[in-house]
C-alpha cells in the first residue's frame, strides 16, 4: 500500500466514515469520497485488467477519462455494470465487482495470455474471421468479453424524463462555466448549468488560481451563491452526452441515493461549451502499469479527496503544468521528482529536478522504478504523467463543428462558428485562467479577473515509432504502437481504418485519452503531420448513458398502450378470454376456465353463429364520416370501387388501393345521404386510412366542399348475426323508421333507428355469411343495449361470439383479411375482384398500376381455398403450396388463414397460390418445416356460394 | 428529435408529422406511360440541400408544404398547400 489518506483537507467528512466491498475485500472511506478515492486511498493497486491482453491495471484518471478500471454493483435500482468508480459516489455497504476479472482483479486466470501478446495482432478478430476458423476463437472471446452482466430477469423502476428549455445551457460548472453563467444570468437571462461532477467548480476544486483577488475557492463560494439569487438551476451530476438536429441537448442526470438516472432534453437557444481539457498520457514502455496516473488525476485525489497517491512520486511531464502538481505532492510529504520534458523548464523548489523523458519502466507489476532516456533510474511507488491537454469538444464536432490544429499547444481546437454554440475556457483551447478569462471577455462582452499565472507551455511528446517496447495508446482496448504500425503497414492508414482495424478509441471511454496519440503516431509512421491525419467522427453518447434512461417511462403498456372497449367490463363478467387484436384488446372467446377448454369454446360459438344467433362486439371497426358536396366525387377517386351511384340508404363492398395498386384497406361504404358518407376499415388501420383520406382531399379536392371526420370512438357497434338475427333485434325492441323487414332493410342496406328512445344506426351487412345487424350506438347507452340483446339472443339459443369464432366464420365465406389474406403484392385482381378495373369510368387511386405488366402477369399469385387432400387435419397456416415438377421444389405461394370448421365439419383454408384462379380442382403439395401435405384447390368461399343464408 | 411547424399548430415535435412525399410530384391522371407512371411512383429528386416535402400533422391533419435542409436539417415553417386556392365555396 502506497497511497494513503492524509489526516486533514479534502471535501471528505472525516466524521462520517463509510465502508463498501471491492471482489470481497473490505474498503474503508468517508461521506464525499468516489468509490475511486477510497479505492485509491484504502484499496488493493490492481483494480482491473485490460480488455484484450488481461494486463493488470489500476487507476489512470479522476473523472469521466478513466480508461481502465470499471465496475458493477447491485443496488435497489438493479444491476449498475460497467460504471466508472471515478464518477460513483461512495456509498456504504455497496458490494462492488471489477468488471472483466475472473475471479477477481487481483488473480486474473487469463493473465497469462499477456505472455502471448505477439500472436494476438491488430484485426486479430478480422483475421481469424478469414483464417482459420473464427468458431475456434469465438467461444473463448464471448466468455472474456462484456463489461459486466445485466441482469435482464429485473424489471426495476424506470427512470424518469424532463424536457426543458432555458435561453442558455452552460455545460461545465469550472471557472469558464461559472463566469459565463453569472454574465448571462445577471443580463436577465435563463441559464442553466450543468457539470457530470459531483459538485460544481471544475479545476478549481484542484488546481491553484486566484481571480478577483480572491483564492479559488472564496471565489466559487460567492459565485455559486450569487447563482443561486439570480436562480441559475446548477446541476451537478449532469453530463450533456449528445447534441442533435434543432438545439437539442440530451443530459442524463445520474442521482447519489441509487434513484435511476434522469434523462433531460434540453432545448436551449445557445449553449456554452465549458467542457474544459483531458490530460493525455505519456508514451514510454510499460506506460500501463498500476501506479501510473493521469498528473491532474493525482492532484484531484490530493486536493479534493486528501489522498496522497504514493509515498516516492515521479511527476513526468512536456508542459508547464507538471509543476504545481510536483510541488503539491512534496509539499504533501511525497518525495517527488519532477521530470520535465522541455529543455527550458524551470526548476521546481523542493523537488528533485530531472530535465529529461521516461523511456521505460522496469519489472512486472505496478511500477516501482522509471529509466529515464539517458539511461538513470529513479526507485518510485507513482508516477503522474502529464502528456498536455486535449479540448473536450465532442459536442461542438457532433454539432458539425470543424476543428483547427493548434501547432503551439499540440491540440486540436473549435475552428469554425456553430449556430448557437460557443466553446470556452479550456474546450476552447484556454489552458490558463488568464486566457480563459480574456476570451470570455471578448465573447460575452463581461469576465472575472485572473491573476496571471505562467502561460502553458508545450513540447510535443509524441509516440516514436522506432521506440522499443511495448507503449500503450489506449489503456482500455490494449492498443500498442505496435498494432498502430501494423496498420500502417497493413494499408489502413485513414483514421477511420485505423480506428476500426485496431479498435483505437472505440472502448466505452471512447478514446478520450488515447485518439490524439494514436493519429499522431500514424502521421509519424506515414510522413503526414497532424492535421493532415485528422480526427474520427465524433458521435454521441460522450459517455455511456443507461438504457434506464433513454428508455424512461416508454415501456410496454406506456409505450404502445393497449385500446380498451367500453364493453369490457362486460366481456368480463361474461368470462371473455382477451386477446390482443391489432392493438386492441378484445374477447377471443368466452367461457373457457383454462386455455385447453378454448378451442372447443371456439368451436361451439361459430357452430351456435350458424345455428341460431350470436352477439358479437364489432366497436373498433373504423367508422370516419366523409361529408360535402364533393364527397361522392372524392370517394370515387378514392375507392377502387364505384361510389357515386350507390343510392343513399345503402351499402357496398369496397377496396382502397395504393398508388402502386396494392390493396390497401377493405370495407363497407355506407351512404346514410346524398353528401355524407361513412368508410368503415379494418380495426388496426384508421389511423393510416385517415391520413391517406386527408391527404388526398387536401392536396386534390377543394377543402370546403368534403370534410373528413372520424367518428369510430363516438359509438359503439354491436353485431347480431345468424338466422335469429333479426328476432333478437325484435324482442330487444330495437327499432327502425321503416321496420325491420326485409324490404325495408335489406341486405347491403342502412337505416335510422332507436331503441329506449336513444338513436341508433342498424347497418345490414355481414361478415359471417349470414343474415346479421350492425347496430351503432353511443357509447356511454351501449352496454344496456348489450345486455338487452344477449338476454334476447340467449333466449332463443344464441350467445356471445368472440373475434376467434368470427375468424372461422369469414374464413368459411372466403372474406378476407387484409394484411393475413393479402400482403404487400396483392391486387385486386388477385382477390377475384376484375369489375371496377374494366368498367369504372373515373380516376382512381392506384388505376394506372393495375395496367402495368407487373400487374397484369398470368402468374400471379391469386386468391384460392384449400381443403386438404390427405385426409389429414388442418394445413398450418404459412405452409408453401410447391411446385415439384422441376429439380428443387418451387414456392407458388403460401396457406394465409387455416381453421377447422364446425360447419362443413373438415379443416378449411385460404391461400395465396400462383394461377390459382385457373387451377381450382388441381390438387397440389404442400410443404411445412420439412412435411408435406397434399391440398385440392377450391374457391375461396366454401360455404353457401350463392348467398341464401343472407335472407333466410 | 426535429421540430416542425404545422401551419395550424405551430412548432410540434417530429413524432406528430408524417411524411407524405416530395412536393411537386404531380399525378398524372389517365393512360399516361408506363414510364411517366413508374417516374411518378418511384422516381425521387431527393436533393442535397433545401428539398420541398409534403407532411401531415398527425393531431390536427393539416398537409402542408415544408422545406427542409438535407445536410444541415433545418427545417422552414410549413406553409399551407395551395388547393385552398381550388376552392368553389360560396363563389
Ligand atoms: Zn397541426
């Protein structure tokens, strides 16, 4: 144990000790700790292995750069996997697991693939995809890959989500962040702030600085309070993981109580990128060892956590920013050796100066020993590099923002102006409080004052590609300059190739540490310089976001909820079985106590539909009034069908076609008068014969003359079919203008009624072949009705009939079911129906691609009846009718609906068969998962073709 | 998650419009070729840039004209489609 907690200083609550798990082992630290800084300060050094090469790794950084280490823990909310324990809070009594470990981080079993690193290349993966047999592999790469195991029997809380909208989102709480915020805020607008720290400050929680000739932090106590009077809403915890099209800014909230995290959508008219800088490594053999930190990572855990990181500390750095954080570390009671990379360096009072470069560090394990490039040694338990700043600009990139390379401080730095969006501070290439605070005055026109401190000064550090050894660029994906040689060698020289070819930057940290090296290494390898190279697209999420929260309250019945009939609670009482029919729920059948009785319950409710009469609940048929002047004129347009000599107080059978000439939709067309019509259309589909109505009445019809309106949920529709039909609607005393007799109300007919003094509509059509009413009523009167007709139908032997036995029923008739008979080819020649294409006058919608050759081929696939042929049972529904009469057996189409009849008292079917117009008689295979069945093709009605049963 | 303006509604989220096209793909009625059939069906000027496209507010059902930008995604307010200009009404 080299690191240790120092006795006083930091955020943490000395008074409030906590304890928390890490693979068993017990961790000690305090209220305001990370689960990172109690680790670091009371736990074991190798905190994870590395992905690919099982290397052992302990912490590298402080915040959202973290590369190497990951962990997963349970907790009220469920499974949290694959967190960065730099972003936990410490909580008491967490039992954490290193993710990616087997047992445990400490006594990796696969540690000893490292030894063969050399065999496991860049595109290891792609090779072995090749050559010479990825089957071998996968297995084994499976089990050792993932971060974490979700748990996917939880179903958890689900997490919430705000939509909100300010004049200015400021992400980042540093002194950037904070002194836009007070600018903007005093100028009257609405600003909100946000930080993915645990608490608002930024580098000034860690580093030195003084600005309005206050200390750092005297300066951010009366900012954040002057925010607080001027009602800044200050979200610390916050990170803004995506921009997208139109403003929008997606932040996920995470809680420190174990509340799943908040997703908020933010619509802000300007946004101030305040996202600061991440440190890069610095490149020399062994650079992955435990005890090898990020400097300003070390320096957070001094500051703010009072850990000292080791007890014999080698700060190495090329920028001038190596020097507070070798000072702080010895005036902590480290022994600390400062090796500056820069020739012209000033030394650093109370530390061992050493001008020079780390090329290696020596041994197995945690570092215990660096060479420096002129060959000394120097014994240390830690070592903070400090390769130089890259910008944190993922937002302004994936917002389109071009960057620029910056040749004096070696990074890449916002170029071009964003709609909208203004970086800042350190994302804007400000390194220093003075250069931050000058920019800012000149881009909101208002900035504190900063003491100037030394200027940042760079020297490049760069991977050499002639170094020996094994140098890491990406901790977290085991990329060497080895594998980025490989590449160049290889031909994958374009960032893009380089980034997929080796996996650089493609982690769950997303290459936050490690992009910049890996492209300069390859401008090195390829003679191009930096710029030339450029960078990988920028995509979010900037870190991993839950699907918990992107998710939020949108699952299952919030999601797409279910539609309910008014009727239910009727259907219950009656014992309904439900089912969901095209997002509704509706009875499938009544009166079966467990699922085996159903089929029998099926059986009888259509055989007692035929025999006497049933009550069927017809609601979620679409019902949208057409009306106007124009409408007849419209619906001939519209239909396949003619409609404008339909005579008011009738019906007809219609389809809608697709401009392609598919068949979109079918149903019933009522005129209940001269200019008002009623389309009614398949349950699951209004919403789209809606829009299609609309949209051809306002792009091609004069808007006042037809109007449009959906009435399905005003009424409810309550079918009474069978022979009885008529003698329930009597006894119920429904009643007509005109009465109920077959000249009045024939088939095909509607008419204005009542029963108990409320209006209603009787629409005489059928969907089962026999005589049946479709009565309409108000919703809130049609549950007595409903019961009035069942205590009717009941007396005279009939009952309730759910959506499965009406399924048996049109099946029997040849009525079809679009989108189960017809699929996405199905013309309506295909169902038989020629008429209104050679005989119809006007325009109509999908006309001229009913003419097309596609259209008009005499093999197509047309609609036909089934009965089994073998004396089998019923054909499963999608077997293929084949044709074997060549060397493979052919499809000609498939079975769309299939039922065992209790009618016909034999299995029937419907089927889509290729020239099955022609070729009813012919007996033809059929083959399901490897059976084969033998089928007569029939026409596609098989009970009572001539339609008596309608009058009787 | 885009934001449209219906002319009736006004600034609506994406998930309430549904797209109905390219504006100014005229039908042509009757026994036209086959080819200007199949160039109305399926052919696209699908521009790079601003493109004219017809929507439908879902909520209100308003059709309506809108320009939108396909590279940066900037979308115009619609703008009401001119058949109102057909209209026989009381005229
Ligand atoms: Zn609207």
């Amino acid at each position: 144990m080299t690191a240790r907690r120092l006795s006083s200083g930091g955020e943490i609550d000395r008074s409030r000790p906590l304890t928390f798990t890490f693979d068993g082992q017990t961790i000690e630290g305090f209220e305001g700790d990370t689960l990172a800084s109690a680790l670091l300060a009371s736990g074991p050094r190798v905190l994870g292995r590395s992905f690919k090469y099982r290397r052992p790794r302990g912490l590298y950084g402080a915040g959202v750069e973290e590369p190497n280490i990951s962990v997963s823990f349970h907790d009220a909310a469920g499974a949290q996997i694959n967190l960065r324990p730099t972003m936990q809070p410490a909580r008491d009594g967490l039992a954490l697991r290193s993710d990616n470990t087997d047992p445990d981080a400490a006594h990796d079993r696969h540690a000893l693939i490292d030894r063969f690193s050399r065999f496991l290349p860049a595109g290891f993966y792609y090779k072995t995809f090749m050559w010479p047999n990825w089957h071998l592999f996968e297995p084994k790469i499976r089990a050792m890959a993932g971060l974490g195991t979700v748990d996917s029997a939880l179903t958890g809380p689900v997490a919430e989500q705000v939509n909100h909208w300010c004049d200015t989102l400021v992400i980042g709480a540093g002194p950037a962040g904070l002194a836009a915020a007070l600018t903007l805020a005093r100028a009257g607008e609405e600003v909100m702030l946000i930080d993915d720290g645990s608490r608002p400050g930024g580098s000034l929680l860690w580093r030195e600085g003084r600005i309005d000739g206050k200390d750092g932090a005297t300066w951010l106590a009366d900012t954040l309070a002057e925010l607080n009077r001027l009602r800044v809403r200050v979200m610390p915890r916050t990170t803004a993981f995506g921009i997208y099209d139109h403003g929008l800014v997606a932040l996920n909230q995470r809680h420190d109580d174990g509340t799943p995290d908040t997703l908020w959508r933010v619509r802000p008219t300007r946004t101030i990128l305040a996202t600061g800088a991440i440190d890069r490594p610095l490149p020399f053999d062994g650079n992955d060892r435990p005890g090898i930190m990020s400097a300003h990572a070390g320096l957070t855990y001094l500051r703010r956590y009072a850990v000292l990181p080791g007890q014999r500390i080698t700060v190495a750095c090329n920028n001038s920013t190596g020097a507070e954080v070798a000072a702080a570390m010895a005036q902590a009671g480290a022994e600390v050796t400062l090796v500056d990379a820069r020739p012209d360096a000033a030394p650093v009072a109370g530390v061992h100066n050493r001008p020079g470069r780390i090329a290696s560090t020596p041994g197995r394990g945690a570092v215990s020993e660096v060479v420096l490039e002129d060959g000394s040694a120097i014994a240390c338990d830690c070592v903070l590099v400090s390769g130089g700043f890259t910008p944190t600009i993922h937002l302004y990139a994936q917002a389109q923002g071009k960057l620029g390379w910056d040749a004096d401080q070696l990074a890449f730095v916002p170029r071009t102006e964003v709609t909208g969006q203004t970086p800042v501070g350190a994302a804007a290439g400000h390194f220093t409080l003075g250069a931050t605070f000058a920019h800012l005055g000149s881009t909101l026109g208002q900035a504190p004052q900063a003491e100037e401190t030394q200027p940042y000064a760079i020297t490049p550090a760069w991977p050499d590609p002639q170094a020996k050894g094994r140098i890491w660029i990406d901790y977290q994906h085991d990329v060497t300059t080895k594998d980025v040689a490989l590449a160049a060698r290889e031909g994958f020289t374009s960032v893009e190739h380089l980034k997929r070819y080796t996996t650089l930057g493609m982690a769950t940290d997303q290459g936050k540490t490690s992009n910049i090296a890996g492209l300069a290494l390859m401008g090195a390898l390829t003679g191009r310089d930096i710029p030339q190279v450029g960078t990988t697209t920028y995509r979010p999420p900037f870190t991993p976001v839950p699907l918990a929260s992107l998710g939020g309250l949108e699952t299952e019945q919030r999601m797409a909820p279910l539609r309910r009939l008014t009727l239910e609670p009727a259907h219950r009482a009656a014992g309904a079985t439900f089912g969901d029919y095209g997002g509704w729920l509706r009875p499938a059948c009544y009166g079966a106590a467990t699922e085996a009785d159903q089929p029998a319950r099926i059986q009888a409710e259509a055989a007692m539909a035929r025999d006497s009469v049933a009550l069927f609940d017809g609601t979620p048929l679409g019902k949208i009034e057409v009306i106007g002047p124009d409408a007849a004129e419209f619906l001939d347009f519209i239909y396949y069908n003619t409609v404008s000599t339909l005579k008011p107080g009738r019906c007809r059978y219609g389809f809608i076609l697709s401009e392609a000439g598919i068949v979109f939709d079918d149903g019933v067309l009522v005129r209940q008068d001269e200019n008002r019509f009623l389309v009614s259309c398949s349950s699951s589909h209004t919403a789209g014969v809606l829009a299609l109505l609309e949209e051809w009445r306002q792009d091609r019809f004069p808007r006042a003359q037809v109007h449009i309106h959906n009435a399905t949920a005003e009424t409810c529709t309550l079918t009474v079919t069978g022979p009885r039909a008529r003698d329930v609607l009597l006894a119920a005393g429904v009643t007509c203008d005109d009465g109920l007799s077959d000249e009045a109300l024939p088939h095909m007919a509607m008419a204005w009624g009542s029963w108990q003094g409320q209006g209603l509509r009787v629409t005489r059509v059928s969907f089962t072949g026999d005589r049946s009413y479709e009565v309409s009523i108000r919703a809130d009167q049609a549950e007595a009705l409903w019961e009035t007709l069942h205590t009717e139908a009941r007396r005279l032997g009939g009952g309730l009939l759910g959506v499965e036995a009406l399924q048996i029923l049109r099946a029997e008739k040849g009525f079809i079911m679009i989108g189960k008979d017809t699929d996405g080819l199905t013309r309506p020649m295909d169902l038989g129906m020629t008429g209104p294409l050679r005989r119809k006058k006007t325009e109509f919608l999908g006309r001229r691609s009913l003419w097309q050759e596609e259209a008009q081929r005499p093999d197509r696939k047309q609609f036909v009846g089934l009965e089994p042929a073998d004396g089998a049972g019923i054909l499963p529904c999608g077997a293929h009718g084949i044709d074997t009469s060549g060397a493979r057996p052919r499809s000609l189409g498939h079975v769309t609906s299939s039922y065992h009849s209790p009618t016909l008292g034999r299995p029937i079917a419907l089927a889509l068969i290729e020239r099955g117009a022609e070729r009813i008689g012919e007996v033809i295979e059929i083959q399901h998962l490897g059976q084969r069945r033998r089928a007569r093709l029939t026409a596609p009605c098989a009970f009572d073709p001539k339609g008596d049963r309608l009058h009787a | 998650m885009h934001i449209y303006t219906c002319p009736f509604c006004g600034p609506r989220p994406e998930t309430e419009f549904h797209f109905g096209g390219e504006a100014g793909n005229d039908r042509p009625d009757g026994d036209v070729p086959a080819q200007a059939w199949a160039d109305y069906l399926h052919y696209r000027q699908n521009p790079k840039g601003a493109a004219r496209e017809i929507w439908i507010h879902l909520t209100c059902h308003e059709v309506f004209v809108m320009t939108r930008d396909t590279v940066t995604m900037a979308a115009q307010p619609g703008e009401p489609i001119p058949s109102d200009t057909t209209d026989r009404g009381d005229a």
